[in-house]
C-alpha cells in the first residue's frame, strides 16, 4: 500500500496496488472454496480481512479520481479539477464481494441506505 497508493500516487503505482489487493483477495477467495478452512475464526483473522477490503476500497477510489485533491495526490495529475471531480465517490460492495464505486452527480453527501427518508 505505502509504495503503490501511499501519499504520491499515479496510475500506474495504483494499478500495480490493485492487481496485488485482488490477487490477495482471489487467494483468499479460493482458499475458501473447499471444506477445509483458510483460517482460524478469530480476531486476527477478521482484522485481516477487513484490512484487505479497506486497502481495495481506497485502491478502487482512488483510481477513479483522477485528479489532486487534499490529501490525495496524483503525481500524474497534479492539478485539482473542480468542474470534473467536485464530488463524492460511493463504494458499495456486492453480494459477489466485488466493489461498485461511483462517483455523485453533485458535492451534495448522497443518502445511506439506512438513512430514514423524509415524508
């Protein structure tokens, strides 16, 4: 993570980052497919997993934004692009366990599934 997406990122390095995260997360994947276990329930065990999920969430984000925004800095493109990149990025996982990551259509926070809706 610190060489691939750590505080200077480009496409490359992030691609070089994603491609490692989902060969991890294939590995993890399959080693479930048997009856036999990849791991010991525990908390290490689900650190660890949460861990991996995280790392391709901010992977898969960052990616997306192809810009330089705060604290996330793309050596390739070093310029803040408002007109193009003024909003949210929304990373939902699915059942398949693969990520969905979208982008908003304004700067406004988009609503949470869980959040109550208005009358």
């Amino acid at each position: 993570m610190t060489a691939g997406a750590g505080v200077l990122r480009s496409e490359a390095s992030l691609r070089e980052a994603a491609e490692a995260l989902e060969a991890l997360h294939g590995d993890a994947v399959a080693g479930g497919d048997d009856d036999s276990k990849a791991a010991e329930p525990g908390v290490e065990s689900w650190e660890t997993t949460n861990l991996l999920c995280v790392a391709r969430v901010l992977v898969a984000a960052a990616r997306l934004r192809e810009e330089t925004r705060g604290c996330h800095w793309r050596e390739d493109r070093p310029e803040r692009d408002d007109a193009h990149w003024r909003r949210h990025l929304v990373v939902r996982l699915t059942p398949e366990r693969t990520l969905d990551v979208r982008t908003t259509d304004t700067a406004d926070f988009p609503p949470t599934l869980d959040a109550p809706r208005e009358p």
